[in-house]
C-alpha cells in the first residue's frame, strides 16, 4: 500500500514488516533501480469478443516483480513514477517490451490489437512521437495491431501537441482509444476532432449493471454513441454473468474483465490462445 507522504516523497509499508518498526522504502529512487535491472514486466488481459468467445487483441499491464516484495501492481508506483518523470523512460520501456511480445502473440494466433497504455505524462517528452517511430522501426512492430489507450486528461495537457504526436503515429497505421470513457471531460467534437477510433467503457459503469439504472443508461449511451460515431467499443471490468448478459444485448462487440481472465504472463496468455472459447 503507497501512501503519499510530504511533497514527491511517497512510502510503502510493507505488510510483512514488523508494524511497529514503520518500515518506510522511498519509492523513486527505487523505480530508478527497478528499470535499470529490468524489474518490470508486461501482463496481458484478453479482448473478448462477446459474440463468438473468442479472444480479439489484448492490453499490455505493467508490474513490478520486486526481488522482495513480489509482484507489485502499478496503481502502486505508476502515480509516482508519472509525478517523477520517470513514466518516460519506464512508457518507453514499455512499448519495447510490448513490440518485442507481440511478435510472440502474433505468432501464436493474436488476432485484433495490443492496447499499450500511454500516460498524459508522456506527452511532456517533446519527441514522444518520434522516439516511438523509432522504436516501431527498430522493433520492427506491426503497427496495425498497436493501439495506444489514452485517458481524457491527456487529451487536455496540451491538445496541439497531442494531436501532433496522434497524427504522426495515426500516419504509421497506429490506433487510439480512450481508455476509461466516461470518467472525464471529453467533449463531442473532441471525439471527432481526434483521431480516436474505440471508446473503452470505463468499469465503474460496467460495475453498475443490475445495481445503478443510471449506470446501466451511461453504459447504453456510450455504446450507441459509438455506433453513430462508428467508433469501436470496448467493456472494462466485466465480472459477472448478469453484465456480460446485459452487454450481449446490447450488443456490445468486446469487452475485458475477470468474467473471462485476469490480467496474466505472457506464457499464460499464450495458452489461453488455445482456448476456442472463453465466455
Ligand atoms: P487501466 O488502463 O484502466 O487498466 C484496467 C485495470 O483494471 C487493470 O488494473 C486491470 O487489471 C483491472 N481489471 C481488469 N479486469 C477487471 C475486472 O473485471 N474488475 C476490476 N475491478 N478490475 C479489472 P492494473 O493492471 O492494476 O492497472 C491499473 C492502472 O495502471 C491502469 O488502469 C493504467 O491506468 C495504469 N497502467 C497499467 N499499465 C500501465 C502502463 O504500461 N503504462 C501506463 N502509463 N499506465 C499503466
Ligand atoms: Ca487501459
Ligand atoms: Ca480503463
Ligand atoms: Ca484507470
């Protein structure tokens, strides 16, 4: 658990300490250390395609295999390392190690895209766009399976240069969403201004259904709006039988949750690949 000390200094205290010893690990210089000797690792959570069960593209999710504190999640140290600058380094990481994989899921079947998730944050680095050019070419990543998942509030940090960096990827075959749709200020003529093409419904919504008849109108909502936009959608953080039932009727193509699979290692996934249905 991180709790937010004074200014950037941030602390987690470790369960498995002695409580009275207060046990506090500064964590930036710690996320330093654990890009430099290759501590993170990429997990991979299906796209399901609600109509035939069949898994349709992927999201890359960090985490951490901290040596002594084991697998750590990256609500954890992603807000920190977004705080500290650090999310440049560790994004570009990222989609290295996501390009470097997909060649392995692509391989073994992965049909649809690979969503990478891109922190606001990143789009401070002024060459954001070229250097993930350069790690496409490099990587030799096929880019009409890569999908960049973007929260509105990186649409707001600086519009003329996200759009920029959209542009350019955009012109390579990239694709964008944006990731927990609803949550946020995305305005109407932002979704046409930008070149989005899927909405990802955000969980808590999907959370909603058959408790929160407002919860179950948003959920509707968003998915007609993206039909009329022709946009492609997505359902995060489907758990149970009776959401997945309600997305089905509604038509709703695709969706993530713990309904279908947990996010899972890479050798995991792959044989979940091998499984013809996962509804
Ligand atoms: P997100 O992009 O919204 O990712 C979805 C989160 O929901 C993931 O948490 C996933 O494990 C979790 N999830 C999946 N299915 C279910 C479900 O059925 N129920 C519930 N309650 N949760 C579900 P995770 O992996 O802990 O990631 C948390 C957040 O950390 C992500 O939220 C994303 O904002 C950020 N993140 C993860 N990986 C990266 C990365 O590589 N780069 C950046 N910049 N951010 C990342
Ligand atoms: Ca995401
Ligand atoms: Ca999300
Ligand atoms: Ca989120």
């Amino acid at each position: 658990r991180a709790k937010r000390l004074r200014g950037h200094s941030y602390a987690i205290f470790d369960d498995r300490q002695d409580h009275t010893s207060h046990h506090l690990i500064d964590l930036e210089p710690e996320l330093w250390k654990a890009l430099q000797q290759q501590e993170f690792t990429l997990f991979y959570q299906p796209r399901v395609c609600l109509r035939s069960g069949e898994i349709c593209g992927a999201e890359a999710l960090i985490r951490w295999q901290h040596p002594e504190r084991g697998l750590i999640t990256p609500d954890t140290f992603i807000p920190i390392a977004e705080r500290s600058g650090l999310i440049v380094p560790i994004g570009y990481w990222v989609i290295e190690r996501a390009g470097r994989d997909l060649k392995r899921l692509t391989a073994a079947g992965l049909q649809g895209h690979l969503g990478v998730n891109l922190s606001f944050r990143q789009f401070q680095d002024g060459y954001l766009a070229n250097t993930i050019e350069r790690l496409i070419q490099q990587q030799d990543i096929n880019t009409s399976m890569l999908e960049f998942e973007l929260t509105e509030t990186a649409l707001f940090s600086d519009e003329h240069h996200v759009r920029q960096c959209m542009e350019t990827l955009g012109a390579l075959g990239v694709e964008f969403s944006l990731d927990d749709f609803g949550t946020g200020y995305s305005s109407f003529s932002m979704l046409q201004k930008l070149p989005i093409s899927t909405l990802k419904i955000d969980k808590s919504f999907v959370a909603g259904i058959g408790q929160n008849s407002d919860d179950e109108e948003i959920v509707r909502t968003i998915i007609s709006l993206a039909k009329n936009l022709q946009k492609k959608v997505i359902a995060e953080g489907v758990e149970t039988p009776q959401q997945l039932a309600f997305l089905q009727h509604l038509n709703c193509p695709l969706a993530q949750g713990y309904a279908f699979s947990p996010p899972v290692d890479l050798d995991t996934f792959l044989e979940l690949l091998n499984q013809p249905n996962l509804l």
